[in-house]
C-alpha cells in the first residue's frame, strides 16, 4: 500500500516538474514543443550514464559511464537537455514558429526515438539502461521498499524548490515579455525586444525541467528504456499542462494531479478485467483524450487559468482616480470638420 | 518629376533629418510595392505620408521599422546606417511604431502591455530576477508608475487591469500609441492611427499627436484623412507607385499638378469646382 501511494506521489512531482518546464515554453512563450519527451529522455539517459559505473563492468553498452554520485549526476543530466536544447533551438528557432515549428520538431522527436532504439552504443538501444545506482541507497541502508518513499520525498522537495524558482522568473519581466512574444512576436519585437534570444532562453529553461524530471524518472525506477518514452506521451504532458491550466504554474500541479495521477497511474493499480490483460491501461490514454477534448471544448483555460497580474503587484500605489481622466490638451486647438 | 524639385524641402532647408532612405525598393513576386522612395523625414515635426492606395505605404513602414527588408535602398536613423537591421535593432535606436490594425498583446493587461515596452530591463535576465531580486522589485515599480502615468494621459487608467483583448477598438488605437510611448521613442511612426475612429476620438488621438511633437519627438504618419493632414503635420511626403512623387507642405503641394492628378484630384475637385 505504501508502495503505490508513494509512486503515486512521486509521479505527481515528477510530471509537476515536467509540465512547468512545457508550460514557460508554450504556456508563457509560445513554443509549441512537440519534442518535448526527447529532451525527458536526454535528460533521463544523461543522469544515467553519469550514474553508472564504466560500461565494460556492467555488460551493458553506453557512453561515459562516469559513476557520479546524486545529485550531481542529475545536474548534468539537466544540462545535457538543455545542451541538446540549444542545438535544436540554433537551428530551429531563428526560422520556424507555430506549426512550422512543431513539425519540425515532432520529426525530431522520432529520430531522437529511433537514434536510442536503434544505437546500441549510445544508451544501450531498445533495451536501455538498467541497474542505474539508487541514490543514497548504500549511504541509508535503504531497502527496495523504504526507497521510494524516501525518493518521492527527495522529489517533492526538489519539484517545490523548482516551482519556487520558476515562479519567480514567471513572475519577472523577463515572463512578462515571454507573454509578449506568444500573443504577438511581431509586436515585441517592434518594442526592441529580441525574439529568438527571449525564446530561446524559455526553450533552455523549459528544457532543464524536462531533463531534471527524466533524470527523477531513471533514478526512482533504476531503469530507463525506449517503450519509457513513445513520442506520443508528449501528449499526456500536453494534456497536463491543457487540464491545468497554461500559463499558471499552480495550474501544473493540479494538472498533474488530475491527468498524470488520478487518470493515467491510479487505474494500472485497478484489479485487471478477466480475459482483457492490459486492457485498463490502453483505455487510460483513451480517457485522456477524451478528458482534453472535453477541457478544450469546454473549459479551454483550464482548471486553474493564466492569473491576471493586477496593478497592485507592481508595487505602486493602485486607487482609482477621483475624476475620469481628462484630455491633457484643448479640444478647441484642434478643429475638424468642413476642412477645406 | 520636375515640379518635385521646385518645392522648397523643409528637410534640407530647416532641418537635420531625423529618418531618411534613399532608393528604397521592394517587390512582391514582380509586383514593385516600393520602386525608389527617397526622402528625409524632418526632425521634430509631424510628417504625413499620404498617397493612394497601394501606394506602399505600409510597407514601406515595415521597411523603415524592420519588420520587412527591403530589395535595394538604405535607411538611415540620424547618422547610423539601419538598412534592413531587424526590427528590434531599430526598436532599440528609438524608432517605435504602431500597426495599421491595432495589434495588441491580448493575454497581458493594458499595463502590461505598456510595461513590456521600456528597454533594458534588468528583469528580462535570468541572473538578475534570481540574484538581484531587489533591483528588479525598483524598476518595476518605477516603470508601473511611468506607465500609469501614460494610461493617465491617454484616457486608459481605469481600464488598466483589464486583458487588451477586451478593449474596443478606439481603445485599442489608444493602447497603440501608449505602449510605443512607454518606450520613450525619438521617432514614431505611425500606421494610420486615425482609421476606424470616430471624429471625437480623431481629435483627442491627433491631441496626443501634437502633444508628442511638443515633447520632441519626431512623427511620420500614413494618413488619408487630409483635414488631419493640414491641421497636424507640418510636412507632407507623397507616395506613388512606390515612388516619392513630391515633398513638401500641403498647402504646396496642392499647386502640384502630379500630386493633385495623383491623389489630392477628387478632394479639390470636391472643394472647388461643384
């Protein structure tokens, strides 16, 4: 029982982290990143071949294999995201927006896909990576059912202190122009601001979540491979971010709560209908959908919506004027009318 | 073309030119929407860019701004040679410009969408929002005073909390011009503010205009109304065909037989011979 409500719990954080890294991308920003479970599964391959030892000793095949201990291997495997991130972003991002975009990078995502499925020297191919050291196992004395309590704690606070963090960068001008630039980057940029270097700082941050959030998801289960991450559950944070609400960080972990926890992990706990092995899961991504085209339909801001940002919270003082603000000039300078 | 060099230019006569191009030209798939616009915008005053439609009016605004670049042609701001630099690069030598159909920021409140527009902002960097916290926390504040100042000015303040997407159209017009100021522009360039507007709000919005002008800043403005024209600008530059056909003041230009052929033909008409 411990045992589900805590990987519950971990997959809440878990797709926490990883929607607020899709919500400054296209939430705030605009960009409509259909890669963006490849950058998960950098971020989730990195953190483990940062992790495991030298690959000659573990007969599996992968690149680096540098045994460092967590955090630090988790670090790097966030910023390999984000490395990947800015290779993707120098070459997209100068010419391509909206659907463009996205198809670009979907294309993307599914050779990435197929590059680790099929490259056994990078990341061990279809198999994957898999006995990948469990922090703070050895150092605790944690057994395999003490783990996961203690690591979906471990990913609690690292989600809040993330949330923490990008609140406040949400919050910035620096979130305020990223706003400017999804509503109209044509008039941002007439505004002076510099687009491609604005988006990609989003896509660089949107991307470090992503890869923080695959490096939890290698390190909670010890394993990471292909059928981890079809290019199809960019959708389901998609959905998250949908349900939640885009552009509201709070909004991200109701999302996850309602879409990640509630509808895709809770049901693989239900008892299995008789006859119908693996049934319940393939009608949970159905359900999905169908809860998206529902929010969509009905409620397309979400559960939690963008929060409008008020006048008081740009720390001036904000009562209303005691008389309709006047006309600072004489109509009378100007006459209109016959003209000629 | 002979009548154009007889007009006496306030440009080269009385004053440095705050904007000027030379030769510009842009063609869409063999269609010369610009086909050699030359001309000094003067520094200071209100200048009125006038011609037919299709005359490449807004593109050539979108040239000037950056927003498009040009086949042939340099554009100067001052002294600094600004051909073809991206809009932002322009934004940045205090070029600001309004759209012909108001294009505002529909998420963000009508002062946010005047809080964007300032340059610099230590809060558009990642270290600064997270390890300068305090210097972000001053300049905002600053800049939200400013703001509403502006949204004072311009009749915005009580709907400055409101998303701009909610705003009418006259509205819109307004927040335009508000957010371009907010930037503190040297030169303004503006895309038929006066279209779609009712006569009151012409008045108020050619106010704000002269207003501008007093503060110091230079106005180039695509206009069709001629009342406006004459009792706002000070100078007038004639598009067509994508040429420079004349410059000069109105009242000057009415004597010109190819401006008047060109574009000003059915207004006399209408004034003087029924």
């Amino acid at each position: 029982m411990v045992y589900y409500v805590f990987t519950l719990v971990f997959f809440l954080f878990v797709y926490f982290i990883l929607a607020m890294g899709l919500n400054i991308q296209y939430g705030e920003t605009g960009i409509l990143n259909f890669a963006y479970i490849g950058f998960v599964a950098i971020g989730a391959y990195f953190t483990g071949v940062f992790s495991l030892p030298n690959s000659a000793n573990t007969g599996q095949h992968y690149i680096l294999g540098l045994g460092l201990p967590f955090p630090i291997n988790l670090l790097l495997g966030g910023l390999a995201a984000m490395f990947f991130a800015l290779l993707v972003a120098l070459v997209t991002l100068r010419r391509l927006r909206t659907d463009y975009l996205a198809i670009v990078l979907i294309s993307l995502s599914l050779v990435l896909y197929d590059f680790c499925n099929n490259y056994v020297a990078a990341f061990n191919g279809a198999d994957g990576l898999y006995n990948v050291p469990e922090p703070f196992a050895k150092a605790l004395g944690l057994t395999v059912n003490s783990f996961i309590p203690f690591f979906a704690c471990v990913t609690a606070v690292i989600s809040l202190l993330m949330w923490f963090v990008m609140s406040r960068l949400t919050r910035a001008p620096m979130g305020r122009t990223f706003r400017a630039i999804r509503d109209d980057h044509v008039v941002a940029a007439a505004l002076g601001k510099n687009v491609f270097w604005m988006q990609l700082k989003s896509m660089l941050i949107g991307s470090f979540y992503a890869g923080i959030g695959g490096g939890l998801l290698i390190q909670f289960g010890g394993s990471f491979n292909p059928t981890a991450w079809l290019p199809g559950e960019t959708f389901v944070v998609f959905a998250v971010l949908i349900v939640g609400g885009a552009g509201n960080n709070i909004g991200m972990f109701v999302g996850a709560l309602l879409v990640e926890t509630l509808l895709v992990h809770l049901p693989a706990f239900l008892p299995e209908i008789p006859g119908h092995p693996g049934l319940i899961e393939y009608f949970d991504l159905a359900l999905v959908g169908i809860v998206l085209i529902v929010m969509l339909w009905f409620r397309p801001q979400g559960v939690v919506p963008e929060r409008l940002r008020r006048t008081a919270s740009f720390g001036v003082d904000d009562t209303d004027l005691p008389v309709a603000p006047q006309l600072p000039f004489e109509p009378a300078a100007l006459q209109l009318g016959d003209g000629q | 073309m002979s009548e154009t060099g007889a007009l006496v230019s306030i440009a080269q006569t009385e004053r440095a030119a705050a904007l000027r191009c030379e030769g510009i030209t842009k063609a869409f798939q063999g269609v010369h929407a610009v086909n050699g616009a030359a001309f000094d915008v003067p520094r200071g005053l209100i200048t009125a860019l006038i011609g037919p439609n299709g005359a490449g009016k807004t593109t050539l605004v979108n040239i000037l701004s950056g927003a498009m670049s040009c086949d042939s042609g340099r554009e100067f701001i001052g002294e600094t040679e600004v051909t073809n630099r991206p809009s932002y690069k322009v934004a940045r030598l205090g070029l600001m410009r309004t759209f012909q159909l108001s294009r505002e920021l529909g998420g963000l409140t009508v002062l946010e969408n005047l809080l964007v527009a300032p340059a610099q902002q230590a809060g558009e960097s990642i270290v600064s929002v997270l390890f300068r916290p305090a210097l972000v926390r001053r300049q905002e504040r600053e800049h939200a005073e400013r703001a509403l100042q502006v949204l004072e000015t311009y009749g915005l303040y009580p709907l400055r909390d409101n998303r701009a997407r909610e705003l009418s159209g006259g509205q819109k017009k307004l927040l335009e011009i508000a957010r371009a100021v907010m930037a503190s522009p040297k030169i303004l360039l503006l895309d038929e503010p006066m279209a779609g507007v009712n006569p009151a709000l012409i008045e108020r919005i050619g106010g704000y205009i002269l207003d501008l002008r007093s503060s110091g800043v230079t106005v180039l403005m695509v206009e069709h109304n001629l009342n406006v024209v004459e009792q706002i600008c000070d100078y007038v530059i004639v598009l067509a065909e994508g040429r420079t056909l004349a410059t000069g003041r109105l009242s000057e230009l009415r004597e010109n037989a190819e401006v008047v052929k060109a574009y000003l033909g059915e207004v006399i008409d209408a004034g003087t011979a029924h």
